[in-house]
DNA sequence: AACCAGGACGTGA
DNA sequence: TCACGTCATGGT
C-alpha cells in the first residue's frame, strides 16, 4: 500500500463514511439537507443529478451551510424541478441564490449549464464537455463527474492542496491536473472510495487545516508511511 | 473586525 | 503561461 492509499484508510477509520454528496429531501419537519452514508447508489434520479451539479456550482468558494439556504430558496421558487427550471427568468434565479455569495456570477453559470444539460438528453458528460461550459471549471467539473455521474475522477480542491502539501506529498504550485493525476496514480480507480476520499479530505481539513497554527497537530504527520525514506 | 468558505474568470505583462 | 484582481454572502 502506498502513502496515498493508507492515508485514505487511516482517515476513514477516524471519521468513517461520510454520504457525499448530500441531497435536499422534503421531510415532515421541512426541506433537510441529508448526507447518505454507505448509500454508494444515489442519486438514482435525473433530478437527483441535476441538484448536485447545482449544489457543485454553488458551493464555489462558499462554505456550505450557504448553499443549503441557496437550494432551500430554489426549491421552493420550483428552480430544482427539470420540467420548469428552464422557463424561470435568471433575475428570480439570483435573488434564490444571493445567500450563497456571487450571485450574479452563479445566477448565469446556472443558465450556461442548464443550455448544456438540457441538450445533454440524460446521456453522461465528458470532462472536456464540461469544462467547455462557462463557469465550470477543473474542480467543480470532477465534482460533478464523480458525484453525479458516478464516474472515477477524483476531485482536487484547496483543502487537498493544503494536507497534502502539508505532509509532504505534493509541491503547493503543482497545478490541478498534476495534482489529479497523482492521485489517480496511487489510487486504483473507483468511484466509493474516490467519493469517500474528497469527502474524507474535507471533513479532515475542517478539523486541523482552519487555521495555519493547526496545520503542525495533524495527526497524519506521525503516520510511519511519511517518514523521511519511504515517501515515493 | 479581519478572515475564510467544498473556485473560476478576466486582464495585463 | 502567470500573477493578480474581481466576484459577494454569512459565520467565526
């Protein structure tokens, strides 16, 4: 087993599965943002697929408890429903969505990805597709492969930059693609444990990578793996 | 009260 | 290519 790889199962141990992405469902007591761990089967619907690829958009640069407001408010203007999404002026899209910051921007990424999806006709999108679109870039197009497409592209963001950099495992001005292909070197291509790992990385950077002073206390540092001569 | 949050785009050099 | 500036709200 390589660094990359015990480093996923060490984290999985400490915080176990973390039911990425989280959908919105409409409970008794209201619209719930709802994580499913161990449920590798969702989202089993168009709708489903749709909501995380809005979720993906959003939750750019934004912590998110926003998006949540931001979905709540689309949900109930009828925005997250595919057969009337399209008809709704972009104005009434950003008022929906200014809780989670950028709404001008986000409010037209909206528009731009819903042109491509709708003439997608359910088929899966290439990364290519995807980043041809305005507004999507490398990290919410992986997020969107792997999450809502269930396919094994595995998602770099800035708290991977950070651990990683931190433990020694990547250079800080490696760029995107670099770091990408690296993990989908040491990591035998699979679509759970990709899920588990960007979600495992989040949930780890929220606990000791806030805060620069913290970044000495992560317990990975004394994983035996990192030590000095077995780094590969 | 600065600083950051599950980034991406536009610009000038 | 690359280094910056811009976009914006809400919690700590």
């Amino acid at each position: 087993m390589n660094s990359f790889e015990k480093i996923y199962q060490h984290l999985f141990h400490m915080y176990g599965p973390q039911g990425w992405w989280p959908l919105m469902t409409m409970k008794k007591i209201g619209l719930i943002c709802d994580y499913h761990p161990k449920d590798y089967n969702i989202p089993t619907t168009p709708s489903q697929i749709y909501e995380i690829c809005m979720g993906a958009i959003l939750t750019q640069n934004t912590a998110w408890r926003n998006v949540v407001q931001a979905l709540t408010n689309l949900y109930h203007i009828h925005a997250l429903d595919l057969k009337k999404t399209q008809a709704i002026h972009i104005n009434r899209i950003k008022e929906a969505i200014r809780p989670a910051g950028y709404f001008n921007q986000k409010a037209k990424k909206i528009k731009e990805f819903n042109a491509f999806y709708f003439q997608l006709n359910y088929q899966i999108p290439s990364r290519e597709e995807l980043l041809s679109i305005w507004g999507i870039g490398p990290e919410t197009a992986d997020s969107i492969l792997l999450y809502a497409y269930k396919q094994a592209s595995f998602v770099v963001d800035t708290y991977t930059r950070r651990i990683f950099t931190n433990l020694g495992l990547i250079q800080e001005q490696m760029k995107y693609d670099e770091i990408k292909n690296i993990f989908e070197q040491h990591i035998l291509a699979d679509v759970e444990i990709y899920q588990e790992y960007h979600a495992l990385i989040v949930q780890h950077a929220k606990q000791y990578y806030q805060k620069k002073d913290k970044y000495a206390l992560d317990p990975l540092l004394k994983l035996p793996v990192l030590s000095p001569k077995s780094i590969q």
